[in-house]
C-alpha cells in the first residue's frame, strides 16, 4: 500500500496505475479513526475496482463552531495497519495545508436537502461535507465512491451533488455495520463512558421495533412511528434527543403525522440523533412500504 500526502503525487500515482490498466479507481473518502464500517467500504471497493484509494482527511470546513474537530479521535499508525489490511493500495492522508492551502472562497452547497436533519442541527455542516468530497473527487477521478448508509442523509446530499452537477462517478451506498448488541459503528463511539455505552442501545432498539411494527402492519402511521421511537428512546434517562423522524428516502420529505407508511411510494427513512452526554450518536432504518423489507 503506498501512502501520499500531497495531491500531485496522488495524481501521478493514478495516471500511472490508469495507463497500465490498472481501473476502474474505488474510492472511500473518510475522517480515519477506522472501523469494521470503513472495513465493508473497502471491502466492497476491493470487490469491484482495479485500484482502491482511501482518503483520511478530519475536514475543518465540516465542524461547526465548539465542535468536536480539535478532539476528533485520531490514530494514523492504527489506520494505516487496518486499511493495508483491508487491500487498500493507495491511502491518502493530506494535510490542512495541502487541503486549504488558502481559506476557500468557494462552497458546494446542496439545497432543501440540508435543511433539516443533521442539516438543522449542525449548519454550515453539510456545505463543509459536499465541497471537501468535490475536491476530493477531482483529486482522485474515481469510477466509483463507497459511502455508508449510517450517514444516510450524507447519501442522500451527495447523490444529488453528482446528479445535479453531472459528475463522472457512481455513488455506492453500503449498509450500517454493528456490534453485536446493536450499536451502529462510528467513530465517536470512543466518546462514549460505559454508561452511556449501554443506554445508547435504545437507538437500534427503537429503530429494530419500529421497523417490526411496520412490517407486520400493527405500526401503520408516521405520526406512530414517531411516538413509538421516542418512547422506547426515552427509556433511558441520559438520553436527549435532537430528532426522531420519518421522512421518504431519498428525498427526505417529511411524511405527516397521519401518512399511512404503507401507501408511501418510495423507501421510508425513520432517522435518529440523540444525544448521550456529550456525544451526538445518529442511527436509521430503512422501510420498502411496497414489499414490507426494512434495513436496520
Ligand atoms: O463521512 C465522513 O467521514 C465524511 O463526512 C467525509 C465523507 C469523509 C467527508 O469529510
């Protein structure tokens, strides 16, 4: 695995291994601090590329003001061993510098999509997200991008980017990893204190009744879904949630309470932040009303 820290290297490495047939390029843009999550990212890119990249870049322009970018966890030797594990060959590790050699006075941003959510809660967030993964794609030119579904509305932002600007590369959503009790992998899972830890498995736990619920049709409206998520949530007391909602997928409309989730066309999101001290955990389920399949 060759490791590059600045993009003209990055950009020779590529036009080198694209004249010696060596595509299509995989690309797994992430913020390091990797787990088995980021694994089936490069799992699934080793599967179907000639060429695996892997970004590892804490983006400043994602953190809003008295957020975690300072302290994000941080652990190159760590990262490094895991992805050449993972048959990564390319792991690119920019600097701020490299980056944003000057403040940028350009910003991608995606409308309506990031308004609400994540996108109501963290402002300026998703703009941060969108512009850095533009740069990164015109770094790298990848064929395909590998993204997970724990960051569902990050799916939703970046597909209509290369929709909307007519970009050269396929978006491949992967499914949320967990442990074994139910938590959804994430990097600030380290945040957490044991306490924490435990009551933090009311999120999955709401997501997996809700979705049975709805699959057996004793769970019928999205004014329901709601309730019963915020319910089961607020059985533990250091809970605080930032929301717990039920949107269309991926188009993120708000369903009404009285929606009948049964007669939405398109795939349902029920999509939770909720806060465990002072760590904001995010988790989804997916719903297909028309078959009655949930992912959670
Ligand atoms: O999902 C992440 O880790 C980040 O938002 C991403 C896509 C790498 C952009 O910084």
């Amino acid at each position: 695995m060759k490791v590059i820290r600045t993009i003209r290297e990055l950009r020779e490495e590529l036009a080198s291994r694209r004249a010696l047939g060596q595509g299509p390029v995989g690309f797994v843009p992430t913020m390091g601090y990797l787990h088995e999550g980021h694994g089936s990212l490069m799992k699934r890119a080793r599967e179907q590329s000639g060429t695996v990249v892997l970004s590892i870049f804490v983006n400043p322009i994602q953190f809003g003001p008295g957020e975690d970018f300072e302290t994000y966890p941080r652990d190159e030797a760590r990262d490094l061993a895991f992805a050449e594990s993972q048959g990564v060959d390319i792991a690119f590790l920019p600097d701020v510098a490299e980056m944003y050699p000057q403040p940028t006075k350009t910003k991608v941003a995606v409308s309506e999509l990031t308004s609400l959510l994540c996108g109501a809660s963290r402002p300026g967030h998703f703009d941060g997200v969108t512009t850095v993964v533009n740069k990164l794609f015109n770094i790298v030119k990848p064929d395909f991008a590998f993204f997970g579904m724990k960051d569902a509305q990050q799916v939703a932002v970046i597909e209509q980017m290369v929709r909307d600007l007519n970009m050269d590369v396929r978006i491949v959503p992967c499914p949320i990893v967990r442990e074994g009790d139910g938590l959804a992998l994430s990097s600030r899972n380290v945040y957490l204190k044991p306490e924490e830890r435990e009551q933090a498995l009311v999120l999955s736990r709401s997501l997996k009744t809700a979705s049975e619920l709805l699959g057996n049709g004793s769970l019928r409206t999205a004014g329901d879904a709601r309730q019963l998520l915020r319910e089961i949530i607020s059985e533990a007391p250091m809970a605080d949630i930032d929301y717990a909602d039920v949107l269309t997928f991926p188009e993120l409309t708000v369903l009404a309470d009285d929606a009948e989730i049964t007669g939405v066309d398109s795939m349902v999101i029920m999509a939770l932040a909720v806060r465990f001290g002072k760590t904001r955990l995010i988790d989804n389920a997916l719903f297909q009303p028309k078959e009655g399949i949930s992912h959670v």
